[in-house]
C-alpha cells in the first residue's frame, strides 16, 4: 500500500530539476533569478500542492502569519462569536489564526500554551479563563488579553463592564425591583460587573444579594445550582441580573416553571447579547457586548506589537485595560 505524505521542498527540487537552494531563493524571493526559474518552481509547486513548513519558516525568523487564539470553548455563543469576528479581523491584514478550547482545563491552556509557541506562531489573544497561570509572565513573543487580567504590562480589551452592570442593574430598579439578585461566575474585586451592582444598590440602600455558579460546570450540574439558589431565595427575591444570557435564559425557565410572570412578577436582565442568543429570545433585556469591536481592539494592538517586534523595538504602550462601551437592550424581560 503506498503512504501518502506531504510533498518536501526536495520534490519541489527534484519535479522543478533544480537545486533545493534555488527553491529556497524563489520561495524567499532572495537573489537573482530568471523568469524560466520561477516558472519551473512555480509549475512544480502546483503540480505537488506543496505547502511551505510554517514552522520551519517560523525556525528560520520568518513571519508565519498565523495567530493563537485561546477561548474556553467556541460551543459558547460569545466566544464562538468573537472567534469569527477575530478571523476576520485578521483576514483583513492577511493573517489566520488556529483556535484552541481550553475547556476550562488549566492544564490544556498550558499545553496550548506551549504548543503555541513551539510552533512560533506570530502572537496569541488569550480569552480563557483559567486565574493564575503563571507561564503567561514567561511568553516573550506579542500577546494580548480579551477581558482577562493577567499583568499590567499584558494589554486587556473589554467590554466596559462596570458601567454596563451599572445601567443594567439600574434598569431593574426603575422597572420597580425591590430585591434584585446577581448570579455571576466568581465574586471577587476582578469581578466588574459586579462592582457595577454592588454601587447602584448601595446608592439605593438595598443590601445586595450574590449567587455564583462557577464558569466550567457542566451544563447538567449548572442548570441544577441555579435552581437550588432560586429556591432557596425564592421570596427574597423579585428580579436578577445575571452576568451573562446563557444564566439568564436558565433564570426565566426557573421563573416559568414557578408561575413567576415576567416581567410583571419577576424581572431578569443578562449580559452579552449575541446573535445566537437574540434569535433564540429577542425579548431578553441585556447588554450586548461589542464582540466586533473588541476583536478588532484586539487585532490591532497585537500586530502593532508584532510590527514593533519585527523591527526590534518596543511596541508603544497602550493604557489597559482598554474598554469599549456596551448597549443596554431593554427587552421585555425587565
């Protein structure tokens, strides 16, 4: 049975009848050639579908053009959204990217983590949210952070979170709320939509009320978290503000099972506002994240870090993090 392998440069050689050195020039475009050269490599090229090694480009200090891009998972509407919107970004400048899910997994952001930069890809946005990796503080190559806090000198593109949380959360209480809950993620000073609930409840005296549901867990176990705090919160109750649409559309089907009208009854408003989620429930009041914008906040710092870096000198520093504003979506959930 014959193996099927991909085409080297020494078939280029070998198909073209010149030297491996003399594909190498014409590929590099280095030194004189003449046009019946070019032509041979370039026929012999085609006829082999040969694809130039970007590693071996990359060992060679040549560009490959290809970015990272770390997310937990693009089976979740923002980030399989701000995925497409980043590629597209890069496409514009000529660049692609490969995208890794880390799943939550510390250990596989790690493990994409080196990969990455074995195979010396140009640069790499990370929007995973593992805390705490310390191997983030030893990349030296261009890098930058979607809505994540890894060092002041690493650049972060966000959405404004606080000040969206802040309008969000006002939204409910001028909608009649009495007792809004937040269900959120992680709680903590990092946590800014947070801190946007926390100042509009303290300048209304109303003391705030948080339920966490951790990121990574599963769907099963998540949708079964959020009831027992709704349950047990049940009469305390009579709106919440959920830090992002999938926890909100759990949060209406807690409140249809228990003959909550919304939102006579019970207000909710998430946060994000993707395209998926809007088709799925257009009347969902929320703040829609600007993902195109953020993508091509993103794009931008980093190739200016990779121009910089190209030249052998210091990309310009930038005031992170860098925040874009949100759009409250009033719906008719709140």
């Amino acid at each position: 049975m014959t193996v099927r392998r991909e085409p080297t440069l020494a078939d280029v050689a070998e198909v073209a009848g010149v030297s491996l050195t003399t594909v190498s020039r014409v590929l590099n475009n280095r030194g004189y050639l003449s046009q019946a050269t070019k032509d041979r490599v370039a026929k012999a090229i085609t006829q082999l579908n040969y694809r130039p090694n970007q590693v071996a480009r990359a060992l060679h200090g040549k560009s490959t053009k290809i970015i990272g891009v770390i997310v937990p998972t693009v089976a979740l509407p923002f980030f399989g959204e701000l995925a497409a919107e980043i590629e597209n970004a890069l496409a514009d400048h000529h660049y692609r990217m490969l995208v890794c899910n880390s799943m939550g997994r510390a250990e596989r952001e790690r493990e994409y983590l080196d990969l990455l930069i074995s195979h010396r890809v140009d640069g790499i946005i990370s929007g995973a949210h593992n805390e705490n990796l310390e191997e983030y503080q030893t990349v030296r190559m261009p890098l930058v952070t979607v809505d994540r806090d890894l060092s002041p000198t690493i650049p972060n593109i966000r959405c404004a979170n606080e000040a969206a949380a802040r309008e969000a959360t006002q939204l409910l209480l001028d909608r009649g709320a009495r007792r809004p809950a937040l269900l959120t993620s992680r709680t903590g000073t990092h946590n800014r939509r947070e801190a946007g609930y926390r100042t509009v409840l303290a300048d209304a005296g109303i003391e705030p009320l948080i339920f966490t549901v951790d990121f990574h867990t599963p769907d099963a176990e998540r949708a079964r978290l959020i009831d027992a705090h709704l349950d047990a919160a049940a009469d305390d109750i009579d709106a919440v503000f959920a830090t992002d649409d999938l926890s909100a559309a759990a949060v209406l089907d807690w409140a249809e099972r228990h003959g909550r009208r919304v939102p006579q009854d019970f207000k909710v408003i998430g946060f994000d506002g993707t395209s998926a989620v809007r088709r799925a429930l257009p009347g969902l009041a929320t703040v829609r994240q600007p993902i195109a914008g953020i993508a091509a906040a993103a794009v931008d710092v980093l190739l200016a870090q990779i121009e910089a870096a190209a030249q052998g000198e210091e990309a310009a520093p930038v005031d992170s993090p860098i925040e874009l504003p949100g759009e409250l979506l009033v719906g008719t959930t709140a």
